[in-house]
C-alpha cells in the first residue's frame, strides 16, 4: 500500500523560500515507502489574475514557483529514498473566474510534463468534484492509500469521505 500526503503544510513550508524548506522530519519516516501526493493549489487561478491574498505576506503559487517547490520536494524525497508514484492536482477553486482555472491548468499541465519522462503517475484537475475535502483525487490516485496525511480540515474530511485512515501533523512552516 501506498502513503498519501497533502503538500502545502504538510511536507512543504508555506512560507516562501529559496529553497523551499521541506519537512525532512516527516519524509524521513516514509523512507523506502512509496508515497502519493494529492494537493489543492487553487491559488494559482488568483496568481494569475493578479490577485494578492488578503491578510498574509505569502503570495499566491504561479505555475512556474508551484514546480519549483515540487522539483525540491521530489528532490529531498530521492536523497532520503522515499519513492513518489503519484502526483495529483487540483487548480479548482469555486471563487476563481473561469477564464484563469483553465488558464492555470494549462500553464500548469505544460510545465508538469517532464513527468511523462519520469516513473511517477501523475493527474491534473480543474473540477470542483476534484478538490478536497471530496474524496475523489485520493481514490483516483491510480495507487490504493493505505493511509492519508495532511494538515488541515480538508486534508482529514477527505480522507474520511475516502475512508482512508487519517494522521494529522502540525502544519509546517506557519508560525
């Protein structure tokens, strides 16, 4: 079986940082596992539009920062032999306009296609059915979870819905 992550606040800080600081305390423990990651960046259609987030210093993923960010974590994932089999992502969010959801999922599937040269599955999602807390990109992730970890109210509501154990850790990188 297979471990399921969130990204954001669970394995990767908030905070924006070069490098990206990375949970080595938690990738640690998955070593020699294989481990799927599902996350929500709903925020890359607010990115695009211009929009800054209301009451925060971090700004909103682009395409191009959400890549960064994930070729340091499948980066710190291979040093510390934790083997990724699936990526799954849902740019969904209810309160962007159309127009930038779709232009997210394109920008963003064109700059994950390096993946198709890679062993890890991968999925793009730009529907609400997708988004968690809904249950459906941990049971669609092409690899049985045997157990699903995140961060937040959404991370433990979709696993539930999934029926997929659930192991909370305190969100990384938020003070």
């Amino acid at each position: 079986m297979v471990i399921g992550s969130d990204i954001d606040g669970t394995v990767l800080c908030y905070k924006q940082s070069v490098p990206p600081a990375v949970n080595h305390f938690l990738l640690r423990q998955w070593a020699g596992q294989q481990v799927s990651f599902v996350s929500n960046q709903g925020g890359i259609p607010f990115a695009l539009a211009g929009l800054a987030r209301q009451n925060s210093s971090i700004p909103y993923p682009t395409p191009e920062r959400f890549v960064a960010r994930l070729h340091a974590l499948l980066s710190v994932c291979e040093e510390l032999c934790v083997e990724v089999v699936n990526i799954s992502v849902c740019v969904y969010h209810p309160k962007a306009e159309v127009y930038y959801r779709h232009s997210a999922f394109t920008q963003l599937a064109e700059k994950l296609s390096w993946l198709n040269e890679t062993h890890i599955d991968w999925a793009l999602y730009n529907d609400p059915r997708m988004r968690k807390p809904q249950p459906w990109m941990l049971q669609y992730a092409q690899w049985p979870l045997a157990v699903f970890y995140g961060d937040s109210d959404e991370d433990e509501q979709a696993a539930q819905a999934a029926k997929i154990p659930f192991v909370r850790v305190p969100r990384f990188g938020v003070e």
